[in-house]
C-alpha cells in the first residue's frame, strides 16, 4: 500500500509546458498589465490537472513511499524468470518514465538503496501507465511501521518541442488545451463565487480532454 508521494524535483517550469503568449493569445489579451498573474493562472492550472489525473504534468523526479509489497506471493519473477525469495513486487501508479532508485528503510530508521542486480521494472507499457518493481533479494531488518520502501522515479510529460524521445510522452495538445479552459475560467471568475445567468458544464470540454490519460489506481 502507498503511504505517501513527494515531488523531489521538476525539470521544467509550467511556462515551458503552456508560454505566456499562449495563455494570452487563448485569453484575447495583448496588454502587458496582468501578465503575472496570468503566469500564475498558467502554474495553478496545471497544478489542477496534475490532480485530476493522478500524476504530475510537469515531468518530475518524485518518491512514492510503501508500507508493504503489492499483489499474492509468487515463486518465479514474471519478468525475468528467476526465483523470488521475497515473493512479491511493488507497484508504482504514476505515468512513469523512468525507475531511478529503489530503497528500504533499515533498523536505523535509515533510508537506504538497494542494489542494482536486487531488483529490476517491467518494461515501459503502452501509454507509460504503472510500473511494476520485482525483487530477487529483499532485507529483514525493516523497522519503520509505516514506510518500509521508497522507489524514486520521473513521472510526466516531456515538453512537447522535445526530440529524440519517444512520441508518447510528449505533452499532449488535449491537456494543454484542458489547462488553458482553466486559465480562461479562472481568468474571467475571480471571486469564489459567481453572480448573475446560470452557467453549465461544456460538452466536451476539461474532463473529456484529460479522459484518455487519467490514471486509474493501480493495486
């Protein structure tokens, strides 16, 4: 089970995912004065859909803690087809680019990696959904009752000018555009609450574009 996520670090700022010209070209406005504060609807927008989708947006090296291994135990790894003293695996929900550590906590309460040869990923699945982490080796001496594994990651989108990288994980039109309808809204509304006609939900619009690259949760 997951005990927790933390965002180590972002490689990129939300302004090299949706530019300030963007956002106001999207807005109609050409005059300079709210341009901080459309720069901050730009982060607190994708802010938003990295919540909606289960993942951050902005491509970032974050930690997933686990209190224990996920799924029955197993006699063989799946992947490789070596033995699995420890039996189990842990599964990371994230759209996943890369695995990058993995480590216990000790009897010292002390995070520490495992070794390479230790473990080893499923391959990068369609549409980069969830990654799986199999052990040939696991240590006894967990303590901490809460977090017993932490697995560093990168998670997200590359930028959508990237070259060299493969096409599905380039930031995807459709979320861009999810984010620039809250730009607009947020742009327009800016009270907590709203006077006058009744408004409604658009056909089509913010939840229908993020729909194809929400993440379920994985178990």
């Amino acid at each position: 089970m997951i005990t927790g996520k933390r965002i180590v670090s972002q490689a990129h700022s939300a302004t090299d995912y949706i530019s300030l010209s963007e956002a106001k070209l999207h807005l109609r406005v050409t005059s300079t004065a709210d341009d901080a504060y459309i720069t901050g609807l730009i982060a607190m927008a994708l802010q938003t859909v990295s919540v909606e989708l289960g993942y951050q947006v902005q491509k970032s090296t974050v930690r997933f803690g686990f209190d224990e291994y996920v799924g029955l135990p197993q006699l063989i790894n799946p992947i490789n087809g070596t033995s699995l003293p420890s039996g189990n695996y842990l599964r990371v929900p994230s759209r996943v680019l890369s695995i990058g550590h993995v480590y216990y906590i000790d009897e010292d309460n002390q995070l520490t990696e495992f070794a390479a040869a230790d473990w080893i990923s499923s391959a990068a699945p369609f549409g980069q959904f969830g990654r799986d982490i199999f052990f040939n080796t696991a240590p006894t001496n967990l303590t901490d009752d809460q977090t017993k594994f932490v697995v560093e990651c990168t998670e997200g989108f590359e930028l959508a000018s990237a070259t060299g990288v493969d096409p599905d994980t380039l930031f995807p039109s459709a979320i861009k555009h999810a984010a620039l309808l809250l730009v607009g809204q947020m742009y327009d509304n800016r009270q907590a609450v709203s006077f006058g006609a009744a408004s409604h939900e658009m056909h089509f619009g913010f939840k229908t574009l993020l729909a194809g690259y929400t993440i379920s949760r994985l178990t």
